[in-house]
C-alpha cells in the first residue's frame, strides 16, 4: 500500500480533502476486486496501515510527526474501507443514495458545501 500522505509540505485539512477524493473516486475499482467488506478486514487494514507507517517506514523516528501521519495512515485506511462497505450496505437500507464515485460526482458535492 502507497502511504497516504505523499507530500511533505502537505497541511492535515489538504491531506483530509485529498484523501476523501480519493478514496472516492476508488469505490467502484475496489468493489470489483474485493469481496464483502467486513468489520474484520476493516480493523486488519487499519492496524495494518498505522504500523506499517510507524514501524516498517520508521516513522517512530520523527516522533510526534511520526505517530501523527501513522495515525493519519490509519484514518485513511479506515475512510477508503468504509466507503466500500457503505456502497455495498446501501442498496439493503433503501434509501438509494450511494456515495460519490466520479470527479463530476466528488466536484458536484464540494460545489454543494461552497455554495450553500
């Protein structure tokens, strides 16, 4: 897995936005190569992406910074799963609203929050 956060001079609020486009824009592509979202693979890739980030790229090595981006590697984990398993449990709850899955989608949205 790619680290989230990729650019250094990058702020938390533009890593937030970055990552919920992203994560937007990967529903349809992680649908079709995952099966069922669990709890359980949910709780696995977030555990996964936070350790890897402070462990294996030796994030404890920047202390405070360090821990900050593996909890942030986390979080994005966590955000790019549950959208998947909210895509998948949606049509069951009847509401018929699914999230964004395209940039025209994602930019329609971001208008909407502008502009209220």
């Amino acid at each position: 897995m790619d680290p989230a956060i990729k650019k250094q001079k990058e702020t938390i609020a533009q890593f937030i936005n970055r990552v919920n486009e992203t994560t937007s824009l990967e529903i349809l592509e992680r649908i079709k190569t995952e099966s069922k979202i669990t709890r359980l693979k949910i709780i696995k890739s977030v555990l996964k992406a936070t350790i890897q980030s402070f462990l294996i790229r030796k994030g404890f090595k920047k202390g405070i910074e360090g821990f900050i981006i593996a909890r942030l590697e986390g979080i994005a984990a966590l955000i790019k799963y549950s959208k998947v398993w909210e895509y998948q449990m949606r049509p069951k709850d009847g509401t018929g609203f699914l999230p964004p899955t395209s940039i025209e989608e994602v930019q329609k949205i971001k208008q909407r929050y502008k502009n209220p």
